[in-house]
C-alpha cells in the first residue's frame, strides 16, 4: 500500500500503470485501462522469441520511469529500483500484471503470519521486515508489468486498489495481535495501531476519492483542482523526499527491524503514529479545500 501514510504507504503512492496522476506517499502500482507500454509497444524480445529479455525490458521501464517530486525517499529511491527488477523478471518469465499482485499478497500475507506466530526476536523483526519489503516492491512492480506489456485493465486497477486497502490496516492489526500475544503489552497502548490502522484507511480513502473526484470534475474544474505539484528538482526535491520520509509505507516495514526490542520498537512506531496522524488531517483538509474551491461548494 503506495499507499503503502506508512500506516501505503506505504501505503501510501500506487496506481497500476504509472499515470500521470498524484503521487500518494503510500504506494505506486495501479492499473489503467488506456495506458500504453513505456516505450509504445508491447515489450519485446528477439525475432522469434517468445519472451522478451530481461536486460531489454529493465532498460524499457529505467528510461521511463516517473520524476521523482514529491515521492518519500524510500518509495522513490529502493523501491523503485527493486519493484523495477521484479517487473523485469516476472516480464521475462510472461507473468502478468495480476499474478505479480497475487504474489505481492502472498509474501506480504506471509511476513504478517510470520509476525503473529513467531516469539518476538530481533530474527523475527528481520526476517518480517524484509518479507513486508518484498511485498511492498511486487505492489509497485505489477503497475510497471502493466505499463511496459499493455495489459493494463480496470479490473486490475480494481485488484490492486482492494489489495492494497487491506494491506496497511493488517499490518497495523497483526501489530497489535502479536504484541498483546508474545508480549503482554497493556491494554491503553494497545490503542495506538488501532488508530493507525484507523489513519492509514483514511489516508488511503482521501488520496484516492480525491483523484477519482477530480477525474469526474469539467475540464477547466479539473486544470483547477490541486493535484501533484509541479517538478522541483534540485535540493528541494531532496529535502522533499527526506521530510516525507516516516509518511512511507517502507518506513513502517523496515521499523519492524526493531521488532526484537519492544521498548525501542513501541517507540518509533508510536511516533511514525503522530507524524501520520498529522500528515493526514493536513492532507485531508487540502483536498478537502480544493475540492470546494473547484466546485464552487460550501459544505
């Protein structure tokens, strides 16, 4: 969950083809119906082959991929470079854009089955930090799949868009089931990833409604609605990037890390938490506002 705040983001930036659409800090993956192949064309490989190349179809998705302004630092920089190796694998191998998502549940679903049966050890952290990681690089990967073979589809941008709605809050409730389990956590703290998991939905609900709002919107209404801000490049892209950082959907996966420690992991998840929390009430009420002032409503 983009999406995969992390509660995308992962979260929160996602949709299936990469459209030229706004980036959410959650998640990047989404399918859409018209989108062409990165380079116009269906990926291809030599005369006569029935695949294309994996070197063929890497370089395809590396000369277009997306600017990277306004994207969380991690969501833009690893991220994108391991979901751009998965695309060109599973390409080169003829999976389609809806398999790599169904794969992208699986390791996700058994980073959270790991997270929930295991004793809590540093081991454990690791090992479900890096299978939520995966995850959340296959759910970036199948948009590219789309992308660079033409196969993108409502349905899949519907599969996507559901799969990634009940990602984030799971992690968030396995959280809160394997602390309470392994660890006896009092009950008050128990609280905070319930309210994440409360965040995360309604920043995943915000960012999405707010696009498919303003794709409904007339032409002059849509050109007014604010959308994803021009490039800026330079430094303050950078700063950009860094500041969005803890509102990334891979911060939260790789927080898990300190899974072997609760006091240091309770710690850090509770301010991710915070940071979250504000990022949302900001966010929302800026769409919120633009949505107004484009069409002229009060409520």
């Amino acid at each position: 969950m983009t999406s995969g705040p992390s509660g995308t983001p992962s979260g929160f930036e996602s949709p299936r083809p990469e459209s030229p659409r706004p980036e959410s800090p959650r998640r990047e993956s989404s399918q859409t119906h018209a989108e062409r192949p990165a380079s116009g064309r269906p990926a291809s490989g030599q005369p006569g082959s029935g695949r294309p190349r994996f070197g063929e179809v890497l370089a395809q998705l590396g000369a277009a991929q997306k600017p990277g302004d306004g994207v969380p630092a991690y969501m833009r920089w690893p991220n994108r470079r391991v979901a751009r190796l998965a695309a060109a694998a599973a390409v080169s191998v003829g999976l389609s854009p809806n398999a790599v998502t169904w794969l992208s549940v699986l390791v996700s679903a058994s980073g959270l089955a790991v997270l929930l049966a295991a004793p809590i050890t540093w081991g454990t952290g690791i090992i479900v930090a890096v299978l939520l990681a995966a995850g959340f690089a296959l759910d970036s990967a199948d948009g590219q799949v789309a992308r660079v073979t033409g196969k993108g589809s409502p349905a899949g941008e519907w599969l996507d868009h559901v799969v990634d709605s009940v990602r984030t809050p799971a992690i968030h409730l396995a959280i809160a089931v394997a602390l309470a389990i392994h660890h006896g956590v009092e009950q008050p703290w128990l609280l905070v990833p319930l309210l994440f998991c409360l965040v995360s939905t309604g920043t995943f609900m915000s960012q999405i409604l707010a696009e498919q709002l303003r794709r409904g919107l007339p032409a002059p209404a849509a050109a007014a609605a604010p959308a994803q801000e021009a490039p800026q490049g330079g430094s303050r892209s950078l700063l950009r990037s860094l500041v969005l950082l803890p509102v990334d959907f891979g911060t939260l996966c790789w927080s898990l890390v300190l899974w072997g420690s609760p006091v240091a992991f309770m710690a850090l998840y509770g301010g991710l938490f915070v940071i979250n929390a504000g990022y949302f009430v900001l966010s929302a009420a800026r769409k919120a506002r633009g949505l107004r002032v484009t069409t002229g409503g009060t409520a």
